[in-house]
C-alpha cells in the first residue's frame, strides 16, 4: 500500500511528465487503493485526532471509531492505515471522488452523493455506465432506496470506490 508522501510524489512526477489529466486522476485512485474509508473525511491524513473529530460530527458512524485500533490511545504502530510508519489519508466516498479530482485542479461542487450528482457544474454529461466511450474517465453514483447512496470512479470498465 502506498502512503500518502508517495502518491503525493507520484502525482507530481506524473504532472512534470505531462500526462493527461485522465490519466494523473485514474492513477491517484488506483494508488490509494486500500486506504481507510472514514464517514465525512475529505483526504486528511489518517490519525486519531482526525478520525476522532469526524467521530464527533457522525456519532452514528460507529465504524469511525471501532476501525481505528489507535482512536483513544494515539498510537497508531502496527495500524494498516500506518504502514512503514508513513500516514494514509482517508475518506468517504464523495470526499474520495472530489480529492482525486482536485490533484488535477477540479473541484467537485456538493457535500452529499446527492448534492455531487445534482450539481450541474460538475458533469460534461449524465448517462449510464453501459453508454461510456472508452477511455472516459467518470464518476459513478448508486442510487439506491430512492436516493444517492454511493460514488466513486470508472474508467475503461473498472471501478475504484
């Protein structure tokens, strides 16, 4: 797994190689791959402090607290979100879709999967997976229970959530 010094380096290699936003995007996210999913978070990094003050926003979201082994004590040794002793960052799924999009100087409008979908300023088009020409990036929603339930994003068939 890569920790967030590395893939902060990769995106800046990848900006100097002058790669394609698609690309610079796609990459981040495969790159993050593993990292910590924590309810509201936007790509802080991956501590105890940080996943005690989304705690406190989201005290329903018992998993903020129950998945971090270092919530209470602040260490975070051993921790699979602290590997080789280096941070991952961490995030929900729309604080995912915006950060990955942001590292190419986008940001995406809305604080909700409902709010990210519905805001017209974010999307070139709306569609069905089925109908992406190859080689789009997208971001892909789930609607589900007559709402917005889940983001994250596609390219060329595969999906990072």
């Amino acid at each position: 797994m890569n920790n967030a010094k590395e893939v902060d380096a990769l995106i800046e290699k990848w900006k100097a190689e002058g790669q394609s936003k698609t690309y610079i995007v796609w990459n981040t996210a495969m790159a993050c791959v593993g990292w910590s999913y924590v309810y509201s978070a936007w790509g802080a990094e991956c501590t105890p402090a940080e996943r005690r003050k989304r705690y406190k926003m989201c005290p329903s979201h018992e998993t903020i607290k129950t998945r971090c082994k270092a919530f209470d004590n602040g260490n975070c040794s051993g921790c699979q979100w602290f590997p080789d002793g280096e941070r991952t960052r961490c995030y929900d799924c729309r604080g995912f879709t915006d950060w990955c999009i942001a590292r190419i100087g986008f940001d995406l409008y809305g604080d909700t999967c409902s709010a990210q979908w519905n805001h017209k300023d974010n999307w070139k088009d709306k569609g069905e997976i089925a109908n992406m020409p190859k080689d789009t990036l997208c971001c892909l929603f789930v609607y589900k229970g007559g709402k917005w339930t889940h983001t994250g994003l596609g390219y060329n068939a595969e999906t990072v959530e």
